[in-house]
C-alpha cells in the first residue's frame, strides 16, 4: 500500500531538496525549529505554557522535519493536499501521537527482525528449527502492529476534519480488510501450531535417496488428529512409507529412531521454510510500507508538536496563501526561532508589497532588521513545504530554490579573507540562480569598506534585478540604499527600522526613504550610559 500523506499521488522521496539547504538551515536558525519540533512539553508547568522536559527529544523526528522541509512543493495543488493533511494532525494531537507511537513501535521490531532475517538461509538442521520460530515471531508481530494501526485508524474515525485524512484511512482499511487480517491471522496461528503441537500435512515426490521433491502443503491439524483418515489418504498418495515416516511408534528397529527423528526434523524445516519463502513478498511489502509511514508521520507529529508549542505562547499561527510571486504580502508576522527561544510571542511585522521583486530594509542597529529578514525566509520555508506559519496572514509566491547569503563571522575554519569568503559564496548562488529563485542576503559585503561594499552590492542587486530575481535583503551600504532609491525603481520597496526621537526602537520595519546613518552613536550612549550607573 502506498502511503501518500506528503503527496497525493508521489513518492516524496524521489523529489529534488534546495540546492543550497545546509546554508538555508544555519542562516535561518532552523534547527532551532527542528529541535523544538522533536520535543516534548509539560502543559501542567508554569502556568500552563509550553515548557521542554529535559531529555526528551525524539531525533527521528527532528531528522523528518529537516528532510521534508528542504524539498519544496511547486505547485498550489501540492501546498493545499499538504496544508490538509497538517491540518489533521494539529487538529486531533493525542489520535496524531497515538498514530506516530504505534508505527514507531512497528518499525522498531521490523529493524530488530531485519537484519538477522536477510542472513538467514532455509534448510535443514536443528538450527534453522529456532530460525522458524523466531521468523514466525516476526510475522505473529507484524500482525500485532497492523491490528494496532487499524484500531488507532477506527478511533480516529470519528474525529476526523479533513477529507484527506479520510481517504488515507478508507486505503488503509481496504487493503487491510477485517477478512484479509482474520485469515491472516489464521496462517500465522496455524504456522506456530506446527512448530508446537500441530502436524504438517504435505504431499511430495520421492526421488534417489528419498529425498523429497515438489512438495504441496496439504494441511496443519491443530490439537487431534482423525488418524484413520488422515494416514488412509496418505497412503493413497504416496504409499505405506508416509506413515512409517510420521508414526515414529511403529518402527520397529530402536537404532533407527534417531535417523528417523532427524529426516522428520528435516522434512518439517523444509515444510516451514517453503512457507515463510512464500510470505517474504508479504514481510517485504510491510517493511516498505510501515518505513514509510513512519518518516511521513515523524514529520506530522513534529508539525503537531510544534503547532501545540506556538499556540502555548499566544503565537498567531494560520495557512500561508499561494500568490503571484509578483507578490507578498503578511500581517502579524513574527520569527519562529526567536518566538521559541523568548518562550513568548515577539514583536510582529505587516508588509504589502505587490508587484515588487526588490525589498531593501535599512535603519537603526539592533532594530530588528535582521530578525526582521529571517521571519520571512522561514516563513517561505514554511509555506513551500505545506506547514503553518505564525502570523494572522501570509501571502506569497512559490520557489523552486531559495538562497541566503547571511554575513558569517570570521573563524578558525576560513581559508581567505571575509570578503573573498562571501564572494565565494555570492558566485556559488549566482550559478544556481533561476528566474524562479528567491535570494536572502543579509549584511552582505559588509566586511569591506562602505565604497567598495556599495558598488559589489549594486552591480549584483542590478543584474538580479532586471532578470526579475526576487531579492530580499538587509544592509547597512548607506551609499548603496540612497543609490537604489533614487533610481525609483518601480519594482522595488524600500523599508526602514523604525527608530523613536529618543532613540528607542521598536523593531517595527516601516515604508521610508533609506537614511545616511544607522544610529550607532545611539548605542554607544547607551553603553556609556550603563557604565555611569555602575
């Protein structure tokens, strides 16, 4: 059975990741995202807000949102199936949790089987006798785990609020009829009735040696036998030898017994290893499924989880809406990292800005510029793999690729200078960059002077520009803003950090002619200020 929860009809697996996703993730604080959606919370702790549990965190999942987060849907159909289907897991969190508890569970004993599974041989020997048992195990599990997926589907049921949650369960419960898990049931209880008490009836060939050839199962009896039928038929099939070979009590010849014990031994293992070869298809096809349901539920329930933490601080959250990617625009945005890590709901932003390709923000330092820019890469992040996103509204178009080139700190690890580091990294971007791309930058050129920074960032802004790249950055290359500006480019907006006349920010960004100065002589007040005082 296919899964198809992240699609309606693809394997996710199979489609193509950001080009750039490692830089995506560490200049957009992702993993900040990741490790809060593997979490667990305490809701009866400090007063009812989302608080972490020391210790539990569940890699699976954080390893699930970060895959499925780098691979962007690319049409509105996509974004929509995906957007119902998160619907569904924030809407119901126990039936969601129970759901992911019960699969999780499967896959464990299915990783436990496996690999000793695809080692084993079947044969003769009194070994491989224990190697049937443990497969029939296997299979006796694999049945415990499909009736409790069943039964977490059937109480769900009721409480479902998405058609496609729907249509994933009446798939489930088609292919897994009451009537296909009764019989299989049956198999399996017959199949550990035959290593235990039960006789195997089998119908054979005898060729050179006597050893056995196109064998037919006839039939396991459980409990007692119908001894006269049951011999008269074989004897009618095979003659007098059938029964000599079952019926160890009629041998006459002590010394023989032992050879008789182990050609039985034999004959019963190659009885069960032509059955379990028969379910491999089966035990195979299980394995493929329940993987598979596991990864796209780790993601569900990390997209539950972190749905459940934003909603604990207050946090506006809604569906983004597709829009021309002429266009964006949101209301009451506010940055998922920072809002995690404060433990309660930041300063939010608005923007309209529809038919604009070109936003350049500018302002005060440390007036949320930054943070500003980031609420925005995550929340095309968010949109283009079908979550949620915090804000009361949020419009925009889709991207096969996003970039950002993020200002980085000088280390250990650089080879070259800062500037040489950042151009590296420009022409890498530059290289990949499409008409239906999105670029973050951040500071950019920043670590040379305001002259030379200015011109690098004008002739790139320019080019990209006129090719109709959207373009989203943040900088302090005053010359370069004011430069931008006075073209008037009708594709561009401009945005600025407001600043109160004390100096106070507010770390709202508003529509305004880019300044020739940044304020910095406003922290440095600040900081004198605070050395007075102590």
């Amino acid at each position: 059975m296919k899964v198809n929860l992240l699609y309606r009809d693809k394997d996710w697996t199979k489609e193509k990741s950001y080009f750039d996703r490692e830089e995506i993730c560490k200049d957009l604080n992702l993993h900040i995202l990741f490790r809060a959606a593997a979490s667990l919370y305490d809701d009866d702790k400090d007063g009812g807000k989302a608080v972490k549990v020391a210790g539990e965190r569940d890699e699976y999942i954080s390893d699930m949102m970060k895959r499925v987060f780098m691979i962007p849907l690319m049409t509105p159909e996509e974004v929509h199936y995906r957007q119902q289907i998160v619907t569904e897991a924030v809407s119901n969190y126990g039936r969601m949790e129970a759901l992911y508890r019960a699969v999780k569970d499967a896959v464990e004993d299915i990783t436990r089987f496996s690999d000793s599974k695809k080692k084993q041989r079947y044969g003769s020997g009194a070994v491989q006798g224990r190697v049937y048992i443990a497969n029939i195990e296997y299979l006796e599990h694999m049945l415990h785990h499909i009736e409790r997926l069943n039964e977490a589907l059937e109480l769900w049921k009721p409480n479902f609020v998405t058609e496609e949650m729907a249509e994933f369960a009446d798939r489930f419960f088609a292919e897994y009829s009451e009537e296909y898990r009764s019989e299989l049931s049956r198999v399996v209880g017959d199949m550990r009735a035959s290593v235990t008490d039960g006789v195997i009836d089998v119908t054979a060939s005898l060729g050179p040696g006597l050893f056995m050839s196109s064998m037919v199962l006839g039939n396991i009896w459980v409990g007692k036998v119908p001894k006269a039928n049951f011999w008269k038929n074989a004897a009618d099939k095979i003659g007098g030898i059938y029964k000599s070979l079952f019926t160890l009590e009629e041998v006459e010849f002590e010394g023989e017994k032992q050879n008789l014990l182990q050609d039985i031994g034999e004959i019963k293992n190659a009885v069960l290893g032509a059955m379990m070869q028969y379910f491999e298809p089966f035990l195979e096809e299980q394995e493929v499924f329940f993987r598979q349901l596991y990864s796209q539920v780790a993601f569900l329930m990390g997209a539950a989880n972190l749905y459940r933490r934003l909603r604990r601080m207050n946090v506006d959250v809604c569906f983004p809406e597709v829009t021309e990617r002429k266009d964006i625009r949101f209301e009451g945005l506010v940055e998922m990292s920072l809002a995690i890590n404060l433990l309660h709901c930041p300063v939010d932003n608005s923007l309209e800005a529809t038919d604009k390709h070109l936003v350049v923000v500018t302002g005060a330092n440390q007036g949320g510029k930054s943070t500003y820019l980031r609420s925005i890469g995550i929340a095309q992040v968010l949109l283009q793999c079908g979550m949620f996103v915090p804000a009361v509204s949020f419009g925009s178009g889709l991207y096969k690729n996003i970039f950002t080139h993020f200002t980085r700190r000088e280390d250990s690890a650089m080879n070259s200078g800062r500037l040489d580091e950042e151009l590296g990294r420009m022409e890498r971007i530059v290289d990949h960059l499409t008409k239906d791309s999105v670029l973050f930058l951040n500071e950019s050129f920043a670590t040379t002077t305001e002259k030379e920074g200015s011109i690098i960032a004008e002739d790139i802004t320019t080019a990209l520009y006129e090719r109709g790249v959207r373009v989203m950055m943040v900088t302090h290359l005053m010359a370069f803003a004011q430069s931008c500006y006075a073209k008037g480019l009708p594709h561009a907006i401009f945005l600025s950090a407001e600043r109160k006349e004390d100096g106070a920010r507010t770390f709202h960004m508003i529509e305004q002619e880019p300044e020739l100065t940044s304020y910095g002589l406003d922290l440095y007040d600040e900081v004198l200020m605070k050395r007075k005082e102590s």
